[in-house]
C-alpha cells in the first residue's frame, strides 16, 4: 500500500488525487475513472448527450430570460455549471483528467443544442466548446429592451382571471412576475431601504392577484384586505383556495340534499 505522497506514473501523488476528488481505493465505482460524486467531472449513468434537461427549448430574444433560470438551475444540480460559466477549464485538472474533461464538456455541449429550436442550431452545431456556445447565445439573445420590460408590466397589470381556473390564474402571473423580475432584479443588498423595497414589491403582488380575480371573489378578497396582518400573495392565494373549495362542498351539499327531499 503506497503512501500519501507516493507518485502515480502520471505524475500526481495518491494525495493529489484524493483532493480532485479521485476515488483512490475505490477506482472501480459507479463514478467514470474513479471520480467521485461531488467531483465536477462526474458523470452518472444518466448524464448521457442525447437528454433534455429542460421542458421547453430556446427560441429566441422571447423566451431567453425565462429559459436561463431553470437551464442554469439543471446544470447546477448536475454539478455542470463550472463547465459553461469558466470555473472548471480544462488547464484547472491535470493533464491525466483532460480527455475526461473533453467528454463532459461534449456531454453538456449536447445538452445545450438539445435546448434551443433548430432554426437555432446553424449557429452553434460546429462548436466544440459548452462554454463558448453558452456565452454565444447570451450575447445574441440576452437583450432587455424597454418594449419588453413595458409589454410585461402591462401583461402583469391587466391579467384576469376570466375562464381560467385559480390554479392557472395564479400560475400565469407568477410567471409574468418571474419573468419581470429577471429583467429588472431587485436590489441585493441587505439593508433596511432594501427589506422595505421587498415588502412594497410583495403587497404590490398581493394587489395585483387580488385585483385580477373574479367577482365571485370579492367577499373572500375584502376579507383579506381587511386582516390586521395582510398575508402574502401566497397566502392570500391559499385563502381563495379553501373559500373555493368550501364553496364546492356547500353547492354539494345543497344538490344533495333536494334529491333527497324529492
């Protein structure tokens, strides 16, 4: 059994190794050359190039910025992000590693190309670099203009409930909300003025909801507005929930209840 400092004949000690994250008593396991699981090199048995691992694909300036969050999100919980944002180069990882890492990065390559449409693909599908096709396509489609940012926030201000159920209503406009919030974040900083902007932005959504409800709603919405503590947007949307499900079981009831009178 060799020491912690005892060379490999690639050059790296048993100590190196281990802090890569190699597997050095087990190189056998379930990760590709002895990789460990936390390694940002390892790939599991489904990390495979012909997957989408997103729902819905790019197709242009439209859809960029609701797309990147949960495109970035699956890289992330594939421990991959390092791939595409620079992190993890391929000079970062010994020599002995470089044809593992050319097979990751042509993993997430393809993983790219499979989320965007394929009038998209001419532009990208020569590449050999995740990370150079991912900068590629947020120049070309990351672009927040004025007209965008305006068409939502009227999106936001004039959605109604209508036809649509309150699950789907509420689904909607959260999605207009996130898709605002990615163009115009936020202020990150933790301080007072900061915490007060938040709690503005979240009753200007509870406004918004409530606004956009129904009729039928409106004694369940001045019930909320008129609470001492006013509930988030969230909440308040539990609160409708359960006065429409009440609803249901009364109108049941009531239906019931003549065919057993007759």
């Amino acid at each position: 059994m060799g020491s912690i400092g005892e060379q490999s004949s690639d050059g790296t000690t048993t100590g190196d190794r281990q802090n890569l994250g190699i597997g050095v008593s087990n190189p056998g396991n379930a990760g590709i050359a002895g990789i460990d699981y936390n390694h940002p090199l390892f790939l599991s048995p489904a990390d495979v190039s012909g997957i989408q691992i997103i729902s819905f694909p790019l197709t242009g300036i439209e859809n960029y910025s609701i797309r990147f969050r949960p495109m970035r999100v699956a890289l992330l919980g594939r421990n991959k992000l390092g791939i595409v944002d620079g992190i993890c180069k391929k000079e970062s990882f010994p020599e002995f590693m470089w044809n593992h890492w050319e097979r990751v990065n042509a993993i997430v390559l393809s993983w790219i190309m499979n989320s965007v449409t394929k009038g998209l693909l001419g532009g990208i599908m020569y590449a050999s670099g995740a990370q150079a096709v991912w900068e590629e396509l947020a120049e070309r489609f990351n672009k927040v203009d004025g007209s965008r940012t305006f068409n939502l926030h009227k999106e936001i201000a004039t959605l109604a409930q209508g036809t649509l159920s309150i699950s789907v209503y509420y689904s909607r406009l959260k999605d207009l909300w996130e898709e605002f919030e990615s163009l115009v974040p936020a202020p990150g900083c933790d301080c007072a003025k900061s915490r007060e902007f938040m709690i503005y932005l979240q009753k200007l959504k509870l406004y918004q909801f409530l606004m956009g409800l129904n009729d039928s709603y409106a004694q369940a919405r001045s019930h909320i507005l008129m609470r001492s503590l006013v509930p988030n947007v969230n909440q308040a949307y539990a609160i409708i929930v359960c006065d429409e499900s009440q609803k249901a079981i009364a109108s049941t009831s009531g239906v019931l209840g003549a065919n057993l009178s007759v």
